[in-house]
C-alpha cells in the first residue's frame, strides 16, 4: 500500500468463525488500510472476478491442490503462491508463477511488488499459466480417468447387468459439491449414472438439486471430535445407504471418510471409493498420529482412494495409509472455457470494477480462499 497506494485486495471466501484460526474483517482496521481490501464473501460468479484481478495470491501454509490457484491460472492471471504442498504442481516457478516459502512475509510482498512493477513479465507468466492448465488439468483428462476406474470397479465387483448404477457422492458441506464437484457429478449424470449427493445443509443445496442431483442432507460436524453428532450421522448415512441400496459410494472429505466408508460397508454397498483432497498437518505430534490412524482405519473399507495431486498420493504412501496399489492420481479439474479470459472484454472488467465499487485505474490483488489463518491471511495483511 506504500508503494502502490492505488492498489485493492480483493477477498473472495467464506468466514468461518468456528474455526480457532477464524481471520476476522476487522483485521484491517488494525493496520488502517479499510479503504484497500474489499470483503466479498463466498460467490459463485468467480469466474467473472478473476478478470478484475492484477495478480492472483494463495500464501497457504498447506494445500493439497488448490482449486482457485488452477481457476486463476486457466484466466491468465500471475500467480503468487507458496512452496507447500500440491501448490508447485499448479505454479511453475518463474513460469507461470512465483513461489515464496510459507509463512514469510517479506518474500511473499517482493513477489506481489515485482509483478505490480513488472506488467509485461505478469502478463507472460499469465499467458503461459493458461498454457499449462489446458496441457495438465482440462477437466476431460480428468472426466476420462474416473469413467475408466468406476468401469474397471464395476466389471469387478458386480457380477450382474444393471441397466443404471446408483452413485452417492459424500461430502461435510454444500460447498464442496457446489465449488469442487459439480462438474463431476454431472459428468456421471451425462454417462448414465443416477446421481445422488450428501452433504450438511446450507444455501447451495437447491442448486445442486436444481440439477437433477437429489440431495439428502445429513450433517458431520467440522470440529474433530464430536462422538455423539458423529455417530447419529453414521446411523443416519447407514439406514440411507440399505434404503437406497447404492452401487457405489464415493466419499470425499475426513469424516465422510471413516464415517461414510464404514457405513457404506456395513451396508453392503458393492463398491466404496474415497478421493483425498489434502495432507492433515498439526503442529501436535499426536493430533497426526490420531489423524493418520483415522485414515489407514478409513482405507480398510475403500475399493479405491483416488488423489487430488501427485503431492497427496506420495504422502499417502509414505504415511502407509493403505496398499500402494490402491492409492490413484485422479488430479483437480478446471472448466477452461469457463474460466476463459476471452469471455471477458475490457469494458465487461470496468463494468465490474464499477459495480464492485472499485476504480478502474487501481491495480487488485486477489484471493480466494476460506478466511481462516492457515491460508496466509495473517502474512498477506
């Protein structure tokens, strides 16, 4: 702000205030920089946000494979990320991107001053990110990968000829299948499959809905130790699943993982499928081991356990959670026509700046992530 006093962070994420490391908006009033960061919230319109954005920023202290850094690489924005994680499988450092070590700062400004000082060099990096999301994560490759494993598990393990496979898709929250999912679910749909989803409550349900998708709301809570909330859900999901009597259940997400997993078996479900979506870190050495044990626990029931990155595979087998040959590359898929620059032209970007109540002339920096402190909000402020 020294420096680029017309600059804005634009904040795009969902407040989380049960969270212990909840980041609240009035942090900002702390270093009196209001009239520079804007507060959005969660949207659903990020793919007409990311054209508003200069340079796009995710200082995470872990990620698996973050969805937002791909979606702001498919709209050729520069990437500011850091060196954890899946994250140097989405940026190729001084590529398309530039990756700074976690929790630092200093380097993590000299990235974001070097781009708003540097536009030929951003919009290089930004044509070039693009280049690799269509190389890497178009969301066909990753459509064509899990066709061919529900395939493979289906000639497997069901003897007889059915004329329409039920899948149930589980999740903690709506928005995970509203933001991370959808796609994918309605890919099943387009083969055939009937499509069900679980999830807690919340707004985005109806949308899913809306798309043929029945929901059934069940909810887990995030906090890791809830027993009793825990097991009536697993009750819950348990008489669903012998309701229903699903070919297959793909569960996504930690506590879905066990819960959902176990639930799935004991009801005689045929075939039980978990995706991983990152690696549990914790700064107490036996919140990990409890974590890892709930994951090799959770890998007695799987058929399949897919990962989002080659970093979340590797540490699955390192951790042993479960026989190697089990353990799959799935990767993140990324809608590139809809996360397209050339949807968006010049007057579209003013236009929205405008309605966002920013200048046209101001240079914004963005993310888009959840408003907790582990994805870097305390080191961006």
């Amino acid at each position: 702000v020294v420096k680029f006093p017309n600059t804005v962070l634009l904040v795009i994420g969902q407040s989380e205030p049960d969270k212990k490391d909840a980041v609240s908006k009035d942090i900002v009033k702390q270093y009196g920089i209001e009239k520079n960061v804007l507060f959005l919230g969660e949207r659903s319109d990020t793919d007409e946000l990311y054209p508003v954005m200069d340079i796009f920023v995710l200082p995470t202290h872990r990620e698996g494979l973050g969805a937002s850094t791909l979606e702001a690489s498919s709209m050729e924005r520069p990437i500011v990320a850091t060196n954890v994680g899946g994250c140097p499988e989405a940026v190729d450092d001084g590529k398309t991107g530039m990756l700074v070590p976690p929790k630092d700062p200093n380097k993590l400004a000299a990235a974001i001053l070097y781009f708003l000082s540097n536009r030929r060099e951003a919009q290089n990096m930004g044509k070039a990110a693009r280049d690799k999301i269509i190389q890497e994560f178009q969301e066909q490759a990753l459509f064509s990968r899990l066709h061919s494993e529900y395939q493979r598990l289906i000639e497997t393990y069901l003897m007889t000829q059915i004329k329409k496979i039920k899948v149930c898709c589980i999740s903690s929250i709506d928005v995970t299948l509203k933001f991370m999912l959808f796609n994918q679910l309605k890919f099943l749909q387009s083969q055939g499959y009937q499509v069900h989803a679980v999830s807690a409550p919340g707004k985005w349900v109806k949308d899913i809905e809306a798309e043929g998708i029945k929901v059934k709301t069940i909810g887990f809570k995030r906090k890791m130790f809830t027993p009793i909330s825990d097991i009536l859900s697993f009750f819950r999901l348990y008489f669903y699943f012998r309701r229903e009597k699903f070919h297959i259940v793909h569960v996504h997400t930690p506590k879905p993982a066990l819960y959902g997993q176990m639930a799935a078996k004991i009801a005689d479900v045929p075939i039980i499928i978990n995706t991983l979506h990152g690696v549990f870190e914790s700064p107490f050495w036996f919140l990990k081991k409890l974590f890892s044990l709930m994951e090799k626990v959770a890998a007695k029931f799987s058929d399949l356990i897919l990962s989002i990155s080659n970093y979340v595979t590797e540490s699955a087998v390192k951790d042993k959670m479960a026989d190697p040959k089990l353990i799959k590359y799935l990767g993140r898929d990324i809608d590139t026509e809809r996360f397209n620059p050339l949807r968006f032209s010049e007057d579209f970007i003013s236009s929205k700046k405008k309605q966002l109540g920013i200048d046209p002339q101001k240079k914004v920096i963005g993310i888009v992530a959840r408003m907790v402190a582990e994805k870097g909000y305390l080191d961006l402020f």
